[in-house]
C-alpha cells in the first residue's frame, strides 16, 4: 500500500466532510486493503488503481474513474456506482451486492464478480457496457436487478421477468389490477371494513365505534353518568332562557363592555372527551407540569452577558496592573500591552453600567453602549496608563542593584520624568544619558559616571557631586552654586561648564572663584587622581 498516497487521500476526504469541493486525483495509486467505508469518493480519478481487498462498503463513488482498476476481492457492498467508469476494471471475486451501477460503463467480467445480489443495473449502463443479450442474461443470473426493462426487446423482457431480474416494485406495477371483489378478499380487515356498508361496519365495529355512530338518544342512554350530567349541563347552558326571564333590549350591557367568558378548563376537557376530539398538546403539557413553562427572559440574558464582559475587563485591568508592578524593570512590551490592554479593559467596564430604556429599544441600546465603550477607550488610550510604571521605577531607585538602578533612571527621564530630588544615584552609571531640564535637590551623585551626559538647565542644588565624573557632560545653563563637592568633580576639556566655570587641572571652578585662590588650588590638589575614577 502506497502510505503517501493514502495519507492524500485522507486529507482530501477530510476537506469535502468540511465542505470543500476538493479533487481526488490518484491514478495509479496503491490503496490495496484500504478502509474506505461510506468514504466521498464521487468523481474521483482513480484510473488503474490497485483498491485490491479494499473495503468500500457503501462508498459513494459516482462518476469515478476506475477503468483498469484492480478491484479483486474488493468489498462494494450498497456502494453508489452510478456513472462511474469501471470499463476494463478487474472485479474478480469482487463483492457488489444492492451496489448502484445505473448508468455506468461495465465491463464485460462483471459477471464474474463475487456477488451480484441485488444490485441495480439499467438499459443504459448495458448500452455503455456495449453488453448483448447474452450479458444481461449472465447478470440476471448472477443477481443482479433490472429498474427498467422497457427498451429491451420482448423476448429478453420475458426471459428478465422469468429470472426474477425485475426488483418487486416493477412487477407490481406491470400486473393487471385485480377485480373489486378480489381485492376486498385479499384486503385487511380495516380495508374491508371502510368498504363495507354502513350497517354491515356498524355491527362489526366495536363498541366505542358503535357509540360514536349512534344516534344522540342511544349514546346518552349508554354513556356513563359522569357523561350524561356533563352533556345536560352544556344544553342546559346552551338553551336559550324562556321568554318571561330574557332581559330586555335596552337594560342589556353592550358588547364592548362585557366581561370575557371565564374559561373552564376543566369542563372544556371534559367537553372534548366527551365529544371524541383530542386535547391540544399546549393544554395536556399545561395539566401534566401544573401549568405553562415560562421562556426564559431575553433582557435577563442580555444583562447577564453584559455583566460577563465587565468581568472579563476588570481581570484584564488587575492582570496588567499587577503585571507591571511586580516587573523591577518594565519592558517596553509589557509597557504596550499595558497601554492597550488599559484601554480595551475599560471599554468593557462600561458594559456594567445600566441604560435606561434597554428592554423597550434593544437595538439602540447596543448602539449607545458601543458609543460609551469607545469613548472610554479612547479616553484611557490618550491618558497613556503604562505611565503609572514611573511607580515602579521609582521604588526600584530606592532597593536594587546599581545596573537595575542605571536603568530605571534612564527610563524615567525617557517618560518625561525630571524630579531626581533626593535620590541617592551615588555610583551609577549615567553616561550619555539625556538628563537635561532635571531635578537633583539633595540627591547623592558621588562617584556617578555622568560622562557625555546632557545635563542642561539642570538644578543640582545641594547635591553632592564628589568625585563625579562630568568628562564631555554639557553642563550649560546648570545651577550648581550650592553643590557640595563641585571641585573634587573630575572634567575635560570637553565639559561645558556653566557660566563663566572653567576646568582646572581636571577639576571644575566656578566663575566667583579666583583662579590663583591657593584655597581652591590645594583643594585642587588634595582630590583624588581623574585616572582613580
């Protein structure tokens, strides 16, 4: 058996169960001992095939190509052949038992096959085939049955019938009609008894037949009492009143304003019954379970699913909450999804506020509530939510190692976050970060790597900058008369001090401070080495 070509057939058997019109194309293919049963194989190729002990049981297989198939042994029992093309296929000891072979070209061993019994061969498939007499006598031999035999010609038409070729429905309908009288014999009971007369069913029926085609004298004397006190109850009700207690004309209530009818339904049953008609099933469901089931209510389920979905969008909204929080170092990632999650969480929240009007306009209610979704969203998108990760930045400043610190400080100033003040970044490394228009109010600096960072306008206050690196920092515009440390910093000739500040003897002096102080000169000296930091 050809495996590869099997597991192409599978797959194109599995895309028609799914709807697709898909094409067999598997000439020649080795599918031997196959289990195909009840399989769609209608107007598949599959010319000189080997299908050798294949089971097809009931297998659709109309318009096929199977000329020069090998089908020996193959089991086609109730398979569906019409028109299908078996010329030169190989069928010994093939089983076609109430096979549909109508319209198909045969070949002339079909005879041959291991069973014939009952199935279905036409005039035109015998044209196709090209079969003589002698053929369509070998095939009613073998079992097989012919629909129609009408263009055959009389003597082969004869030897059909004589050979019982001819299936039991075809026989009836060329059978002369039997006489009446015949047909009333041979008829059952029930059928002889419509035909009888209406005296001769009236004695033979039983009795509740009888009662029924009884006059209404006879069957209110033989009914039971129950009968007869409910049918002179209703005539009762029904006769009209004598004259001396009819109201008159003008005391009557008119129509409009008369009270219904209360409905017994008790007595409506028994009134059925008693007439022989059946109950409606609404009214013997009613009776049986106490009264009539109630649907459930379609505002109720709408609610629920309402509900459902605001759930749905205040897990979303504590998942990426807590998601973020636990993050020491937030990840541009989970910043996105953050960012929009936010957004889609809260337009789902809104599905839990409550519209007024919803049960009388459930159209428009949905409209309103996707307008308020959207709106929400929209909002919450433009607030930017992943903002809130400054938080956790911010405590990951105050505990952590110093990568994890460099990192949160460069994030922060990426977010717009300028406010350093207090902070203790002694040791960092900041280089070539963008920390312009910042914040450093009591914050510790010592040691920091602030090299090629833009430090513009920034305010350091009373920061302490003792052995800063500051080599290439821009430091234009900065405010730094109160830092603590600003001489012990270490600078280059490529450090932009502010104002008038120069660097001197790779240290910083401001503008105020002479530069042949011997004070600043042995502060000078007394500092650590640049090539130390």
């Amino acid at each position: 058996m050809d495996t590869a070509a099997l597991h192409t057939l599978f797959g194109a058997l599995s895309s028609r169960r799914g709807g697709e019109s898909t094409a067999i194309e598997l000439p020649g293919a080795d599918l031997a001992a196959a289990h195909l049963r009840c399989a769609d194989l209608q107007g598949a190729n599959l010319a000189g095939a080997r299908l050798d002990g294949a089971k097809l049981t009931g297998a659709n297989l109309g318009g096929a190509r199977l000329d020069a198939a090998s089908l020996v042994n193959a089991d086609l029992t109730g398979a569906d052949l019409r028109w299908a093309d078996l010329s030169g296929a190989l069928l010994g000891g093939a089983l076609l038992a109430a096979a549909d072979l109508r319209g198909a070209k045969l070949p002339r061993s079909l005879s041959s096959a291991g069973s014939l019994v009952g199935a279905r061969v036409d005039p035109s498939a015998c044209a196709r085939s090209g079969f003589d007499e002698e053929a369509i006598l070998a095939l009613a031999s073998a079992g097989a049955s012919f629909d129609d035999i009408a263009s055959f010609p009389s003597p082969l038409r004869d030897a059909l019938a004589s050979a019982d070729a001819v299936p039991e429905s075809a026989a009836r309908s060329r059978r002369p009609a039997a006489p009446d009288s015949r047909r009333m014999e041979a008829a059952p009971d029930s059928r002889r008894m419509e035909a009888a007369p209406d005296s001769r069913r009236m004695e033979a029926a039983p009795d509740s037949r009888q009662m029924e085609a009884a006059p209404d004298s006879r069957r209110m004397e033989a009914a039971p009492d129950s009968r007869r006190m409910e049918a002179a109850w209703s005539s009762q009700r029904s006769s009209a009143p004598p004259e001396s207690q009819r109201i008159p004309e003008s005391q009557r209530i008119p129509e409009s304003q008369r009270m219904p009818p209360a409905i017994d339904v008790p007595r409506q049953g028994v009134a059925r019954r008693a007439a022989g008609e059946r109950e409606p099933p609404a009214v013997r469901r009613a009776a049986v379970s106490g009264g009539p089931r109630r649907a459930p209510d379609a505002p109720q389920l709408v609610r629920s699913t309402e509900l459902r979905l605001a759930l749905s969008g205040g897990a979303l909204l504590l998942v990426l909450a807590a998601a973020v929080a636990l993050a020491k170092i937030p990840p541009r990632g989970l910043l996105l999804a953050a960012h929009a999650g936010s957004a889609l969480g809260a337009a789902l929240l809104t599905f839990a506020l409550p519209l007024v009007g919803a049960e009388r306009n459930a159209p428009r209610s949905l409209g309103a509530r996707l307008v308020l979704a959207a709106f929400a969203a929209t909002l919450v998108y433009g607030l930017d939510p992943s903002r809130l990760a400054v938080f956790r930045l911010r405590a990951t400043l105050a505990s952590g190692d110093a990568a994890q610190r460099s990192t949160a400080v460069r994030l922060l100033a990426r977010s717009g976050h300028r406010s350093f003040d207090g902070l203790d970044l002694s040791g960092l490394d900041l280089s070539r970060a963008d920390l312009s228009q910042s914040s450093f109010r009591n914050a510790r600096l010592a040691g920091a790597d602030l090299s090629g960072a833009a430090l513009m306008e920034s305010t350091f206050g009373t920061a302490e900058l003792t052995a800063a690196n500051l080599r290439g920092a821009d430091l234009t515009g900065t405010d730094a008369e109160q830092a603590t440390g600003w001489e012990l910093a270490a600078c280059d000739a490529a450090t932009e001090l502010p104002g008038e500040g120069a660097c001197l003897l790779g240290h910083p002096v401001r503008a105020s401070q002479p530069s042949g102080d011997t004070t600043a000169r042995s502060a000078h000296e007394g500092a650590a080495p640049a090539g130390a930091l």
